[in-house]
C-alpha cells in the first residue's frame, strides 16, 4: 500500500466506497428476474433528465451510440456534414462517419480547449446539418456563441457531455442546451459504471420516442420494426448500479474540484499552463490538464516514481489514419496542445499525501 502505483484515473477506489450498496443493488436486480429495460433503467432515465433540468432520457449501451442515435434521429445521412473538434475523444468523430456523414474538423480556442467559435463560424458550409459541442475535460464551450452561431445558420446543436456531467454555464447544467445531449457512463467518468452505459437526453418529445426505438430495433409498442437499427440498451445492471452512485454525484464532483483546487494552487508559479475556468462556467474536472513543455521528460520523471498520468489526446482525431482522408485545414491550436497536453491523477479517493508526491514530482522534473 505504502507503494502503490498512482494513476490518472482509479475507478475502483470509487466503487470500493460504495461497494455495499452496488452490492446490494446488483443482488436485488438479480433476484427481480428483470433484466432488461426494467425498473432500474427506468429510475436511472428519470433521474438523469430531473438532474439536467430535461423532459426525457433514454438509456443506451454507451456514449457512442448515444451520438451515432442522435444524429441518426436528425436524420443526418450522406452528403451531410457535421462539424467536429478534433481535440476530443475518437467516438465523437467515429459516430459521425457511422451515419455515413462527412467530419469537418474545427479548431480549439487556446484558453479552455474548447471549440473556437471563430473557426466554427469559417467551417460552415450549405451542407452542414450540425455541431457536435464537445465541452472537453468537464470546461464547457463558449455555450452562447455557438448557440448563436447555430440559429443564424440553422444547424442543430448536438452536446457530448461525455467529460461534463455535473458542469454548468450561467448556472445551467451542460447537457440541457443542445436539441441532444449524449452521455458516457464508462467506469472512469465522473458518473461510472461497472462497464460501459450511456444516455441521450432531450426535451423534445418526438426525437425522444426515435430514439427509444433505435434502441431496440426500431420497434414500435407493438414490437413492430418501423426504423432500420439495431439494438443498444442500458443494461439493469449498469443502470443499478448509476442509480447506486447518482446520490452521490454532487459529493463525487465536489471532490474533483477540491483536488483540482490543490493542484491549481501548487503548480500556478511554474512554468507550465493549468486549467482556466471561466467565469460564467463551473467545471466538472473529469480531467485536470496541464500544458507543459517537456512532456515526455516530466512523464519519466514521474513514472520513475509510480506516478503515471495520461495524455488526452495524443494524436488528434484529423491526424488519425481512419481519418485523414476527410478534408481538413491546418488547426495550429489543435496540433500544438496535443505536444503539451498531460492529465494528471485525479479521481475520487486520491489521497492528499498522493496529491502532493504529484506536484512535488513536476516541480522536480520541470
């Protein structure tokens, strides 16, 4: 224990705080003899929705497919374009191709890491259907301007709040902006399961009951398949154990934030870039980045020491082999932060003493 490795994200250390109760949750499911779209999923759907301040919520079976819905649902198709960040996780990218629509990959403001509304402005073309608002880390986006953005050019505002549960802009939670939001529950999130989940959520009725059939083969009350989809379902077990951690969300995100806090307040006076938070935002912290110079030296340094962070994300998604091929301009922003990025251990029960070993290991190595 003295020893032990300290890593960029530990769901375990969570789960172990409330292992009785997901214990006892995972039992219960287990002898309802219930196990598919049960009441557990049913109790998770309203839950997230009351949370966000939306009218609906569908479970499905992960943040990917919450996407790759979403835009199915806006009936977004071939020859469409939807316009990206390429600063983000490969899935945001990936549920596009899926629907058979054309990535256009747009540029990140330097100070949050965040869309920049001046690029997305420039990208937009008569093709473009939508915007998929990835609020990256837990920051959210420069929310009113691309809202702005979006009804002068009538596109839709799809949010992946992936990283940004529990993050709110003038007070409003993220995901209660767009037409559709979309969520990963995957265990490392600031909401995890023991697996992979994900949700949709919205406050519009009709693309609600879309969605609730592409979840399961487009079927209608008659289990009739009225919609070409497959099957992607929130499973009771994943949805129980949400339910389990959901009451503790507000604490888990306090947190995050409080670690955070001590890393801000330790690292400010090296020569290195920490998160900024604007004003009218408050952040979710799913990732504490920092921007340093000598990445791969600091990430030795640490290593040396049983320390491991983690780089989010590497190579950007335009960069990739898969995704090259889609028409992209430079994004200078974009491809010089990703030679700096490095995510620090952040997670529930990191330990002060664990906390400090961290900035005393940078303060070393810079």
């Amino acid at each position: 224990m003295k020893n032990r490795a300290i890593l960029c994200a530990n769901p375990l250390a969570e789960n172990k705080k409330h292992l009785r109760d997901i214990r006892k949750a995972i039992n219960k499911v287990i002898n309802s003899g219930s196990y598919i779209l049960g009441s557990e999923v049913e109790k998770f759907e309203n839950s997230l929705a009351q949370y966000l301040g939306n009218n609906y919520c569908i479970g499905v079976n992960s943040g990917t497919d919450a996407l790759i819905f979403s835009l199915k649902a806006l009936g977004i198709k071939k020859n469409d374009e939807v316009i990206v960040p390429s600063h983000t996780a490969t899935a945001t990218v990936s549920a596009v191709v899926s629907v058979g629509a054309t990535p256009i990959f747009v540029d990140i403001e330097d100070n949050y890491l965040n869309i920049d509304p001046i690029d997305l402005e420039k990208k937009i073309s008569t093709r473009t259907k939508a915007i998929i608002m990835v609020h990256i880390y837990g920051h959210p986006c420069e929310i009113t301007k691309i809202i702005k953005i979006a009804a002068q050019n009538k596109i839709y505002i799809v949010e992946d709040c992936a990283q940004s549960l529990g993050a709110t802009h003038n007070l409003k939670q993220t995901g209660s902006f767009g037409i559709l939001s979309c969520f990963s529950f995957y265990p490392t999130k600031n909401l995890g399961g023991i697996g992979d989940a994900g949700a949709v959520s919205t406050n519009n009725k009709e693309l609600f009951e879309k969605i609730k059939m592409f979840r399961e083969y487009g079927w209608n009350e008659e289990k009739v398949s009225i919609l070409e989809s497959n099957q992607s379902r929130l499973d009771e077990i994943q949805a129980a154990i949400l339910n389990v951690k959901m009451k503790y969300l507000d604490e888990t995100l306090l947190e995050r934030n409080e670690i955070a806090e001590i890393y801000s307040k330790n690292l400010n006076s090296l020569d290195i870039k920490i998160p900024n938070i604007s004003p009218e935002n408050q952040h979710s912290f799913h990732l504490y980045v920092i921007r340093i110079k000598n990445r791969q030296g600091v990430i030795e340094k640490l290593n040396s020491e049983n320390i491991y962070p983690g780089i989010h994300y590497k190579v950007p998604v335009h960069l990739s082999p898969v995704f090259a091929k889609y028409p992209h301009d430079a994004l200078p922003v974009t491809e010089r932060n990703a030679s700096e990025i490095l995510s620090l251990p952040l997670y529930p029960g990191l330990k002060k003493k664990e906390i400090l070993k961290v900035i005393e290991g940078i303060k070393n190595a810079s």
